[in-house]
C-alpha cells in the first residue's frame, strides 16, 4: 500500500469515529461523505434541533498533491491531532482553514 492509500485510510478511519458522537440535544446525526475519487472526505452534521434544520459541515478533509488539507474542522478538540495520533506526520497536515501567512506559526506544513 502506497502513502496516499495510508493517508485515505488513515482519514476515513478518524472521520467515521464521528458517526458514534451522540448529541446531548435535538435528533441530530453525523454522516460521513467520502469522494474518494477527488480525494475529498466530509462528515456531515444532519437534523433537527427544536424546530431549528441542523445541516452543516463538521470536518471537510481534501488529499491533494501528497498532502491532507483540513478544509474546515469544527471538532472540540482538532482533527489534525487525531490524524496525527493515527499515523500522518504534521509536515504532512496542512491546516487550510488557515490564511497562508498563519500557517508559518502552527506546528503543521504550510502548503
């Protein structure tokens, strides 16, 4: 198995974790969304609370050029750690959701 292969892998693993979250309030799910043909890997936030419609993107993963960019992470306590944890080096972690010029002052790779 190739790196990328270890990355997807790695990545789905972590993302299908938030299918078990529970919420404390409303009827509210995560799904998983996975485009592994684009590389791209979404968890989804999907219900109701109240009468209020929850639908909104938890964690947005792509893999492009050799590298995991985290889109968008609206996790308690951060993705990139997780996949950290798992296997993927930071250097390898870029967090997207950052401006360019911020990215120099994480722990992770800049592009």
């Amino acid at each position: 198995m190739g790196i990328l292969d270890t990355y997807r892998q790695i990545v789905q693993n972590v993302l299908r974790e938030y299918v078990r979250v529970q919420y404390a309030y409303g009827k509210i799910q995560n799904e998983v969304v996975f485009d592994r043909e684009a590389d791209r890997y979404l968890v989804m936030s999907v219900g109701w609370h109240d009468a209020k419609r929850i639908h909104g993107c938890l964690v947005h993963i792509d893999i492009a050029d050799g590298k995991v960019w985290i889109q968008r992470d609206g996790t308690e306590h951060g993705i990139a750690r997780e996949l950290e944890k798992a296997g993927i080096p930071k250097d390898q972690i870029i967090l997207g959701f950052h401006s360019p010029e911020v990215r120099q002052y994480t722990e992770y790779a800049v592009a």
